[in-house]
C-alpha cells in the first residue's frame, strides 16, 4: 500500500496501468472537456467505454495514484481521491525532507487551483528526462494539465498539446481538443503569474500559490515549490 505523509486518505494503489489505455487521457482531463462538443471530440464512440473507465478509477476501495518525480528531488503526486459523494482529484507536491505533502491543486466541485503555469507544466514534463530536453514528455504533460491556469498562453502551446494528444490517444483531431483544453483550463479564472523576489506566485482567488490568500503556502514552501517546478 502506498503512503503520501500526512495526507489523509484512503488505500492508495499505484495507478501506472491505467497510463497504456488511451480513453484515460480525455477521462483524466474532463474537468477542461466542457459541453458536448468537447466531449465528442475527445471521446468520439467510445463514451460508453469512458463511463465504465471513470468508474473504475473512482471506486472507492483503491484510490490511484500518479507519481512525477523532479529533477529536485521533489515528486509530484496525482491521487484519485475516492471518498463517496466527495470524489476528486489531488495534486500533491513532496520532498523527502518535508513531514508532509503539501496541496498544489484540488479538481473538484469545491477546486482549489491554479496550481501551476504555462512554463511550470512544460519545465515538469521535460525532467527528467532521458530524452531530448526540448521535448515534454507526453505522460507527464497530460497528468499535470489539470492544475494549470495561466492567463498567457503562449502560440506554441497547441501543437505542444496536440502532440501528447496525438500519441496517447485515438482522438480524431488532437488540434481542435488541445485547442479546447487550452480555453477551458481548469475550473478557475485563468491567473496572471508573476516573480516575486524569485518566487514565482500568482493573483488567483483560489490558489495555494498567490500569498495573498489567507491559506496560501508559506514563503519558503512557495520558494521551494518555484525553484524545483523551474528546474
């Protein structure tokens, strides 16, 4: 059984399996998939499929877990979290000297986010990396999306997008989902991101990572949390 430091929960199952069926990637990235085109487009006929995935995934005797290791020695952690009538989605940031995880983003009906942006999400899926350190690395770039919310959105972004899309599922045109995705990120206001004395910190209502909220992080933990998404 898997254990994250102080977070509270139920039995944590590695979710890595779940990563080789390509109706887990728009499952995984519904909460920006809003309406019905969106969902026809990323879906396509396989929305039984879908439902029956989601299912699995939500159930509430395992609770499934992504783990993204950084350069820093940091690891991200992306725990399905199944308690009934509360489901949702955590994103969780560790470091082995820390007594416990900290919250970087919560998708759920009370979401808690952004939790990173536009060049955090990329710097994370290219460490590490064996690979050209140009190129993000697909899985990675996908299972972080959800905590995005960047108000700047650069024009590279949709083909970055597109490629994962286009490698890890059969989506019919991974330009027009990636498209989508873009414009519906999250579900938060996009926020302005911004260094403050080398912190990277930013103007959302509803995240952790603007230090003008009353529950926003520490300043060390956001300075840490900058340096090791930068890496």
């Amino acid at each position: 059984m898997l254990n994250i430091p102080g977070y509270e929960g139920g039995p944590l199952v590695p979710g890595e399996d779940h990563l080789e069926n390509p109706l887990f990637w728009p499952t995984h990235l519904g909460a920006s998939l809003r309406g019905e085109d969106a969902q026809r487009a990323a879906f396509g006929a396989d929305w039984d499929a879908a439902t029956e995935l989601y299912r699995r995934l939500c159930a509430p005797h395992e609770w499934p877990v992504f783990t993204v290791p950084l350069s820093s020695g940091h690891v991200i952690h992306v725990v399905y979290r199944n308690v009934e009538d509360e489901y949702g989605v955590d994103y969780l940031i560790h470091h082995p000297a820390w007594p416990t995880a900290e919250t970087l983003a919560v998708v759920d009906g009370h979401f808690m986010g952004p939790g990173m942006s536009w060049p955090e999400l990329l710097s994370a899926a290219r460490q590490p990396s064996t690979q050209d350190p140009d190129t993000p690395d697909g899985r990675r770039l996908l299972l972080l999306f959800p905590a995005l919310g960047d108000l700047y959105i650069p024009g590279d972004a949709t083909p970055v997008l597109s490629a994962a899309l286009s490698a890890l599922t059969l989506m019919e045109d991974p330009d027009e989902v990636a498209g989508m995705l873009l414009d519906n990120q999250g579900l938060w206001t996009p926020a302005h991101w911004s260094s403050v004395d080398g912190v990277r910190v930013n103007d959302g209502g509803h995240s952790y990572r603007n230090p003008g909220n009353p529950f926003a992080l520490p300043e060390h933990r956001l300075r840490e949390i900058s340096d090791a998404l930068n890496d």
